[in-house]
C-alpha cells in the first residue's frame, strides 16, 4: 500500500483492485466519522419505521377485530327486531281472528 496525501484532506491509504485505486479512510477521519454517523441515523430510522409499522398494523387489526364485533352486534339486533316485529304481527293477527271468529258466534 501506498500512502495518499492532500494538502487540503487527511492522509488516506489507498488500494489497487483490479487496477482502480481505491480510497480507503482512515480512524479518525471526518468523512468516515460522517459515513458512521449516517449509517446509525439510518439502523435508528429502520428501527422506528418497522415499529410503528407493527404499531399500524396492530391497530388496523384491533380495529377490524371490533368492527367485526359492532356489525355482529348489530346483526342480532336486526334479528331480534325482525322476531319482535314478526311475533307482533302474528300476535296481532291472532286476536283479531279471535274477535271475528266471536262475532260471528255472537251473531248466529
């Protein structure tokens, strides 16, 4: 290896890959510290994203799990209106056979 120095940047080690020099930063160098730095903010910024991911989708589940609940809810009371209104209607339709049915008793 060589070493690579610049009068306006830090002194670098250089490789040769194939032909292509390759610049290699070297502890304590402001670019590889900047690199560092950004890799972190980024390993944060995965972490927060893929647990407010599961948060959201957490949610969505507890809030389908109780629309599911509300429209069952509302399934049995629709059904139990349809009885009331259907047993009602037969009790309704009793009492006025009943009452023809004695009228004309009551009129032979």
């Amino acid at each position: 290896m060589s070493e690579l120095t610049t009068e306006q940047g830090p002194t670098m080690d250089t490789a040769s890959l194939n032909g292509d020099i390759v610049l290699q930063p070297q502890e304590g160098d402001p670019a590889n510290e900047l690199a560092v730095l950004v890799d972190e903010l980024l390993d944060g910024l995965t972490v927060k994203f893929s647990t407010v991911s599961a948060e959201i989708f957490a949610k969505m589940d507890e809030m389908s799990r109780r629309l599911d609940n509300l429209e069952s809810s509302i399934v049995a009371q629709q059904a139990q209106q349809n009885q009331q209104a259907e047993g009602g209607q037969s009790s309704s339709t009793q009492p006025s056979r009943q009452s023809s049915h004695q009228s004309s008793q009551q009129t032979l």
